[in-house]
C-alpha cells in the first residue's frame, strides 16, 4: 500500500513538474512584441504601426508630443474652446494633462491616426488617461468639432492638436487632482508598441 501511495505522489510530482516547464517553454518561445521609446520633442515615425487595425493607414505619418501641462477643465476651454463653452461647471482641480501632438504626413495618400485608443500611463503604471471623448461634457468634442477617432491629414502637411487626458471614468474624472507629472504616451500597439515619455508641467 505504502508503495502505491509514493508511485501516485511521484506520478503527480513529474506531472506538475511536466506542466510547468510547458508553461516556461511557450512563454519563452512566445513572440514579443518590439518596444520603442522616444523622447518628448522626438519625431516619432509610425512606419504603419497602428492602434487597432492596419487599415488606419500610418505607413507616412509621423508624430511628435511638443509639450504637455497640467491644468483644469475651465483652463483647457479658456485656451483650445472657441468662447462659446459654458465654464463654471467642473470646479477648480487640475484633471486635465493637455498634450501637445504634432502630427506629419510625408506621403502621398490620406491615410490616419487612431488618437482615441492613445493612452497616457503614470510612471506608477497602475492605471491610465484616456483622451477625453466619452462624458458628456467631454473636451475633445468642444474643440474638435465633428472630429472621429481617426485623425487624417492631407500629404505634405503637418497639424497640432491639442488632446484632453483625463482619468478613465465618468464626469467625477473632473474632480480628481493630477499629481503625476511623467507619463508614457502608447502611440501605437502593433507590430510594433512605440511610446513617448512625457513631463507635464503646471499651467502658468
């Protein structure tokens, strides 16, 4: 009986051992995908590296964060806002990082940019900004108006924007204080993840 007992505890022992050097084996074997990091006021060339699909068409596009600042939902409207934003309404915190993207097309289609799915990351890593498209007093809209989740440009050009990074959550996004002040910017996620590391400072 004692004999039984062992074989049984040595069969599971090289079962479990069997299964864990699988696990390692395909998560050493898995392929990674290649990560890139620039600078804040870095040319970032995209080379058709996408967000969520190749079809956005990023093959020409270049993009480049010039600045980023910390300020409050008022202060946003007051220096992106055409005038005819009602402020007032959010109160004072400072919930907004402005970023500052340039972006350039050097070919000779249209193409895109998915900016909605751009997410900006706290050193901390433990939560994320969304640019600010899904409230209903949402930002982006107010001074882009009739803007989609694509930006496209014409060739040969290049076109500022300034995007509103909130929080991801609902309208008490506008309460919540930003403390952080170095982010990652994911500018795009496949083939290739590229991202840009950012220093917001305090609006003057």
């Amino acid at each position: 009986m004692r004999g039984r007992r062992l074989l049984v505890v040595a069969l599971l022992a090289a079962a479990v051992v069997a299964v864990g050097a699988r696990i390692w084996w395909v998560n050493a074997n898995l392929p990674r995908i290649p990560l890139e990091y620039y600078g804040q006021g870095e040319w970032v060339p995209l080379e058709g590296a996408f967000q969520s699909s190749a079809d956005e068409g990023t093959d020409s596009y270049s993009v480049m964060v010039e600045d980023a600042t910390i300020t409050t939902y008022d202060g946003y409207l007051g220096a992106h806002g055409d005038g005819t934003q009602e402020l007032g309404e959010h109160g004072s915190a400072h919930c907004v990082v402005d970023v500052t993207l340039r972006i350039r097309n050097e070919g000779t289609d249209q193409g895109g940019l998915n900016t909605f799915q751009m997410v900006l990351v706290p050193a901390r890593a433990n939560e994320y900004l969304i640019c600010d498209v899904m409230n209903p007093d949402a930002l982006w809209p107010q001074v882009q108006e009739g803007a989609g989740s694509i930006v496209s440009i014409r060739p040969g050009t290049e076109y500022v924007v300034h995007i509103p990074y909130v929080f991801n959550g609902n309208e008490e996004v506008y309460e919540r204080e930003i403390t952080d002040r170095s982010f990652t910017l994911l500018v795009s996620r496949m083939p290739v993840r590229k991202m840009i590391e950012v220093t917001a400072g305090d609006v003057a």
